[in-house]
C-alpha cells in the first residue's frame, strides 16, 4: 500500500519550510518527503492535493461518544464518523459514560469498539475517581496500560482539594497528565449561563466566572506543588487564561484547550433561548470572548478540543433550565477555526495545525503525531482553506443534531482524512 499525497501545501510546524514537499506513505508510515517533480515510486495511489493544505492529522482531546451506556445519542463508530467527516483522525472519549470509564476493562471496551469502525483513532481518558464521585481514586495504572492516556472528571470537577493533590501525584508518578474541568460547583450549581448582564435579563441563573477561575487557580497550586501535568479543559474565563498565563511563566507544567463556540459566540446568543446554546461551561460576555481570542493569539491557549458532548433531541427540546449541557462539535470545529480565526487574520495556518494537532500530540505523548515527518504515523488532515459551504444538521454523521451552526455557511473546510495511510473520508 503507497499512497503519494502530491501537489498540496504541506503545513509542519516541525518543518516549516517544506511547504512545496509531498508525501509519501507506506504501509501506514510516512516513509519520504519528495519534490513534486520527483517520480514517484512505482504502483504508487496519488491524492491530488492541489489547492488544499496538507497537515498531520487532527487529534480533538476532548468529546464524549456516549458508549457505553447513551447509545441512542452516540456511539463509537457514529462519532468516529462525524469525526472523520469534521478532520479529526484521532479522538479522546471522556469518561463519563455509564458505566464510567475509571478501569481498564471499559478502556479496552472503547478501544475494541473502534477497531471495529476502523475510522478515527480513539485514546480514551480514564476517570480520577471511581464513578467520578470525587471520593476514591481510580485504578490509574491499569488504565493506562490498557490504553487511556489521561484522567480527568470532566463534568464533575473533583470537589476536594486534599483527593486532588493525591490524584495528582498518583497521576504524575503514572506520568498521565490531569485533565481538568474547572468549575468550583459551590458557586456554579443552578446556574444555567453564564452570570452577567443577560442572565439578569433573560432571568435565568448565572454561573459566575469565578466558578471556573477559583479552580483553575487551585489546581495549578496543586500542579506546582506535585509537579503533575495539568489540562485545564474548555478553558472559557479571562481570569482562567490569566492564571494559565502566569503559570507558564512561572514554568508550571500547565496547558490549556479552547472550544469552538468559546472563540465564537458571547452569552448573547442565548438570548433566543436555544438550548443549543446550554453548554458547561457556558458562553461567556464578550471581555471574557477577547481574551479567549487574546489567548489563541499569543500561545497561552495550546489546543482547539470540540467537547462535541451528544444530547438526544426530546431533550433538548425542554425548557432551556431543564435540557442537558452540551452541543455536537466534531464537523463545525474547522469551519469555525477558519471562518473566525484564520480569515478574520487572529492565528496562521501554521498556529491552526499547532492548535490541532501537534500541540494535542504533544500533550498526552502521542508519538509518532502531530507531525508529517518521515517515520511518522500517516494520520493526515486535507483541508481547503478557501471553500464555502454549509453545514447541515439533517447531513450530520453524528446520532445527535444538537449543533446550533445548523443551516450557517463557513469559509474553509476539512475535505479529506487519512487514518493509518488509509482515506476514511473524502468529502
Ligand atoms: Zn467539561
């Protein structure tokens, strides 16, 4: 099996001035970088990557696939689909599926399931706790040698200072970076969006920004102090990227994501009172949207990560204190990227790839990632950064349609996935 990417714009950040290369992959391995007008080698497949860039695959660290236990909202093969039709060669499922993924036999489970799809790569993300109950700690090890490659309770923020220093010690002597969602829930419970102006408006309960910055803050002290790796996930407040900010200053092994609809959206869109705009956490006010795009613009924020969280129709059809948190992400994430943060001149090309897919590699080690360099695993992502389009809900790969870009036209698209020297998707 050869297969010759040729004629595209190759994007490395490991490599930025091999821009005119193309790619040559073998047996699932990137094997050389030739001239285009070198002859490639015989029986070799070529994808004609004219017009388009060329970049190592993208990883999204964070998305929820539902299985097991919600499979009527997602499953592994469904996700993996919407995730290879967005540009995402490989995927890491939260744990909080039912039952929780806090050991090694649901880890495995994850794995064999998407085997079976045989599209994106799945990494899953053990728990921290049993049952993610915030009381007892999972069995960090065995997870990792079953494959899981971080923990974290995402959704239910561990409450306890003294079990999250333990689990980061835990997790640091595992060498498993710590996954954090920030949201200190004493402060945070009830509420609905994000506490300002509009929620006064609108009525509805507020979830301040401290919520999120006291826990940032806390657990990068703990970070300090154990010397653990920690992800802060959908980090969303000024006061959070500030911290993250100083921590890397201050050399605190610290990294950060950002999701697609923090960088797009204020907390006035949920003025209409769409529950396609109920997400943990929430849209924020427009300072808090400035320093997200502030964060993306200067490298405190290291990765774009979906947290493409399914949700069945019926209920998200209730009442906006009543529906679930959370909206599908996977196929809007890089019409978004582009369409607000390539075109609007915020991040380069170079930065988008760094966004997507070398800094993820990075973070939870996946070698033989996040690069296009000869030896590397031939995930590739194929992306026309000049085409228009529309996304669709009715057109979703995914089982659930709760995307509130539905019928919203974009300026640059994945149009092509590579998994293993193998195209999953052509679009
Ligand atoms: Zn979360």
């Amino acid at each position: 099996m050869k297969l010759l990417i040729a004629n595209g714009h190759l994007i490395d950040p490991s490599a930025p001035e091999n821009t005119g290369m193309s790619v040559l992959i073998e047996d699932g391995r990137v094997t050389g970088w030739l001239k285009q007008n070198e002859t490639p080698p015989e029986g070799c497949e070529i994808f004609d990557a004219s017009g388009l860039l060329v970049a190592p695959g993208f990883i999204d660290m964070h998305v929820h696939l539902r299985e097991p236990g919600q499979e009527h909202k997602e499953t592994i093969a469904s996700g993996c689909a919407a995730a290879v039709a967005g540009g995402w060669a490989s995927v890491c499922p939260m744990p909080n599926t039912n039952p929780v993924n806090d050991n090694a036999a649901i880890t495995r489970y994850m794995i064999e399931q998407a085997a079976k799809a045989g599209l994106a790569n799945v990494f899953p993300i053990g728990a921290i706790t049993k049952s993610s109950d915030g009381s007892e700690l999972a069995e960090m090890g065995e997870m990792k040698a079953a494959g899981a490659i971080a923990v974290s309770d995402d959704g239910r923020p561990v409450p306890n200072a003294g079990i999250m220093r333990r689990a980061m010690q835990y997790a640091r002597d595992f060498d498993l970076p710590v996954i954090d969602h920030c949201e200190d829930k004493s402060l945070s419970s009830g509420g609905v969006m994000h506490e300002g102006r509009i929620s006064l408006l609108l009525g509805l309960k507020g979830m301040p920004a401290l919520a999120e910055e006291i826990d940032a803050v806390r657990d990068i002290l703990i970070a300090r102090e154990t010397g653990a790796r920690i992800h802060i996930a959908h980090v969303s407040t000024k006061g959070a990227i500030e911290a993250v900010r100083r921590a890397k200053n201050e050399g605190i092994n610290v990294t950060c994501e950002v999701t697609p609809h923090h960088f797009t959206f204020t907390d006035a869109a949920v003025e209409g009172y769409d529950t396609n705009t109920k997400m943990a956490p929430p849209l924020r006010s427009e300072d808090h949207l400035e320093a997200v795009l502030e964060g993306l613009r200067d490298g405190t924020i290291d990765a774009i990560a979906t947290d493409h969280a399914p949700h069945h129709s019926d209920e998200k059809a209730l009442e906006y204190d009543r529906a679930p948190f959370g909206i599908t992400g996977l196929e809007t994430a890089l019409g978004l990227a582009f369409t607000e943060l390539v075109h609007k001149g915020v991040i380069d090309l170079v930065r988008l790839v760094e966004l997507c897919s070398t800094n993820p590699a990075k973070i939870f080690g996946l070698t033989g990632r996040g690069s296009l360099t000869p030896g590397s695993i031939a995930d590739v992502t194929i992306l026309d950064p000049e085409l228009q389009w529309t996304y669709s809900n009715a057109e979703s790969r995914s089982k659930s349609k709760n995307n509130p870009f539905d019928g919203r036209q974009f300026h640059g698209a994945a149009v092509a996935t590579i998994v293993a020297g193998k195209v999953v998707f052509k679009g």
